[in-house]
C-alpha cells in the first residue's frame, strides 16, 4: 500500500507539475523557479515514500489517481 499521506505539499505540486509539463524535469525546474537537483531529490522522495515511480508514465498516472480519489474522500 502507498503511503500517500505522507507526501508533502510540495511533493504532492511536484507530481502536478511533471503531468503538466510531460514529465520533463527541466520544464518542472523552470515552472517551480527550483533547482533540477531538487526536483530529482522530491523525486527520489516521493519513490521512497510511496514505491512508485513519478518517473514512469503509469506510475505517475496512478499517484494522480490516488491522489485524486484521497482528496474526493477527505470532501
């Protein structure tokens, strides 16, 4: 099971950000004014967290999901 919970906001934008930029981390960094470096850094913690990778398609798609089925929960 994920731990989605423990996410953080900013980790939670993150993911929002590389859905509406293609994934593409450079784009992510430009759009957030934040380091390339920190962008893989949430990353890498947003993988550790939850055991998904934001990085592959599918596994980004399904934490978007999650995401929005928790906050349709929590209304």
């Amino acid at each position: 099971m994920t731990r989605l919970s423990s996410l953080t906001a900013e980790e939670r934008k993150t993911l929002l950000l590389l859905a509406d930029n293609g994934m593409n981390v450079t784009r992510v960094s430009e759009a957030s004014f934040i380091s390339r470096a920190s962008i893989y850094n949430r990353i890498m913690s947003i993988r550790a967290k939850t055991g998904i990778d934001p990085q592959d398609f599918w596994g980004l798609s399904l934490l978007l999901s999650l995401m929005e089925k928790e906050e349709q929960t929590n209304e």
